[in-house]
C-alpha cells in the first residue's frame, strides 16, 4: 500500500520535475497550443515516463461537478453562497466541492493541482483577494471560472456575477438625506474591491444629488469587519462635529459601528441612524433592527451555478457579467435626524 502511495504522481510532481507552472502541464494535457515546443516535448516526456493518467471524465464529457472556492468561511456571506449554489446544483444532479483557501496553510501549487485533478465542470470563486496572477493561471487551467463580486475591474476572459452596488449605496444615502440628515459618515470596504469602490460612488453621488457637500473627515476606511466597524465609527464619532447618521459598506462593519454607538452611551435611532449592506440574516434580529440594502447574495450565488451548467452545455457564457439589482430594506435603525 506505501508503495502505491509512493509512485503515484500528480500534474504538481510533473510541473515541478519539468520547471514549469500546473497551468502549462494542464495546458499541454489539453492539447492547447500556447506552449513553447522545447517546453510542450519536456512536460510530455515526464508524461510519458511517468504514466500519468488524469481522472478520466463521465461518458458524457462532463464531470459532474462544480468548485466552490472561498478565501475564508467563517461568516453569514459564504453561508449564503453555499446555500445558493447548493440548491441549483442539487435540482440539477451535480456535486459541489467547497473549499477554503487560507493564506499559509494551502499552497498555491497544491490548490491549482486539487483544482486540475478534479476537472470539474467549472469554478466558482468567491474570494474576493484574486489578483490577476491568479487569474491567469486559472485560465491557464481550460476549466470555466466565475467570480462573485470581483477584485477590481473583471478580467474579460473571466465571468462575474455582482449587484447593483452603486445604485444600492445612493438610495441608502438618500432615504437618510430624505430623513433630514446632512452630516452622514460612511465606512467603506477594501478599496481594491469593485463593490467598495461602486458603494462609496453611489454614496457620494447622493450628496450630491441632494446639494450637500462630499466632506473627507466623514469618510472612513474599512475592511468589512465587525472590529473595523467599530473603530471607524469610534473615529467618526469622536469629530469635533460627529455625523448624525452613519453608512456602513457591509452589515458586519455597521453591525461593529453598534458597539461603537452603545460605547458612547447613545442609542440607535434617537441619537444617530445607522444603515448597513447585505442583508444577511442577522440584520433583522439585532435590536434595533438593521436598516440595510438588500443584496441578493444566494441568488447571485445560484445564478453563478446556472451560468457555469450552461457553459458545459455550450462550451460558452452568454455574457460576460451579470448584475442583479439591490433593494433598500428600512428598519428600526434610522430615523429623523435629531
């Protein structure tokens, strides 16, 4: 039994004997032609010695199954992911692996060769830290990736899914401005995401939209984290003039500015409004309930997995990028400005 473990090879155990990437191994299994002849004739002599055989697919072509890749799983927003995804794929018979990388524990290497030998019928990636090497060695791969929410502007070679976010951050701002408020502080999200960028826009669109001025003091860094939240909203409270009503980018950040609030000894909505987005569930639990803009992440989920389940009909996507609109759901938390 040690002895098969021993000579078993992976497309890893092949890239790293031939000097070259898990992209250009799959690249020349699959027959693809970008590989310099020296390289293609190296790689499919290390092939050949070592009889490696990938996992063969279904008679029908198709393998069946579908990645789910996260960069963390440890909040409500992956849940609601996992739930979208798993029930388009369960209606239509089809696996779904779910895994998380987490920096130093998986390395890059090992998660592209688990990626490979699967041959899935596609990816789909919710880990919002994708750059563009990474990109590129997926599309190296041959196997369809979607992107929730992506990282900056899409690559065009890879599909996305995403949400109104602009639109969805105006009319958040503009229900607080309608409620009298003028001095409204805002928590942003990573600003290498496309959303955060797209909420702080439709944020400052709206003040100004409303005549108000787009003031820089009451913008506040963020990362989309409860303990982010609440330091940006301990910051922003603490100015000379505080807002009256804060946005926060996500439900996890306004969830911290709470705390934040409660810190101070005020109380949401008396003293200060407080808007979030996502609507995860949690939002309609907490007292006050959450005002926050309703992003449809299940369903940008299992959209996801429907447009991965026609591409291995077609063996194309439709469209690049799909955008599904946001609503603003109002609660207990805001009110007229006091």
């Amino acid at each position: 039994m040690a002895e098969a473990k021993k000579d078993r090879v992976t497309i890893s155990d092949i890239a790293r004997e031939a000097g070259v990437s898990v992209p250009t191994v799959s690249k020349v299994l699959n027959g693809r032609p970008e590989v310099a002849a020296r390289t293609r004739e190296r790689v499919e002599k290390l092939i050949t010695r070592h009889n490696y055989s990938r996992r063969a697919n279904h008679g029908s072509g198709r393998a069946g199954l579908i990645d789910l890749v996260f960069h963390t799983l440890d909040n409500e927003w992956a849940l609601e992911i996992v739930r979208g995804v798993e029930g388009v794929t369960h209606d239509a018979g089809v696996g779904m692996v779910v895994s998380a990388v987490h920096d130093g524990r998986t390395t890059e290497r090992a998660w592209l060769d688990n990626l490979t030998a699967r041959r899935s019928d596609g990816i789909i990636l919710a880990v919002t830290e994708l750059g563009p090497r990474h990109a590129e060695q997926l599309h190296g791969l041959g196997v369809p990736v979607i992107i929730i929410d992506s990282l900056g502007q899409p690559d065009q070679r890879v599909a996305s899914v995403g949400a109104t976010n602009w639109s969805g951050a105006r009319s958040a701002v503009e229900h607080l401005v309608e409620l009298g408020h003028e001095r409204i502080g805002f928590i942003g999200g990573p600003p290498q995401l496309q959303c955060s960028v797209a909420r702080l826009d439709g944020y400052r669109s709206a003040l100004m939209s409303a005549g108000i001025a787009v003031t820089d003091e009451l913008i506040a860094d963020g990362d989309f984290t409860l303990d982010r939240g609440q330091q940006a909203a301990a910051d922003l409270l603490s100015l000379p003039d505080p807002p009256s009503a804060l946005f926060a980018a996500n439900d996890l950040q306004a969830l911290g500015a709470y705390r934040a609030v409660d810190q101070r000894g005020l109380r949401i909505p008396e003293d200060i409004s407080v808007v979030g987005f996502d609507n995860v569930p949690m939002a309609q639990w907490i007292s006050p309930a959450l005002t926050t803009v309703d992003q449809p992440v299940a369903t940008m989920a299992a959209e996801a997995a429907r447009v991965l389940l026609r591409h291995a009909e077609t063996g194309r996507f439709e469209t690049n990028r799909v955008e599904l609109a946001t609503d603003l759901v109002i609660r207990a938390s805001t009110g007229p400005r006091a």
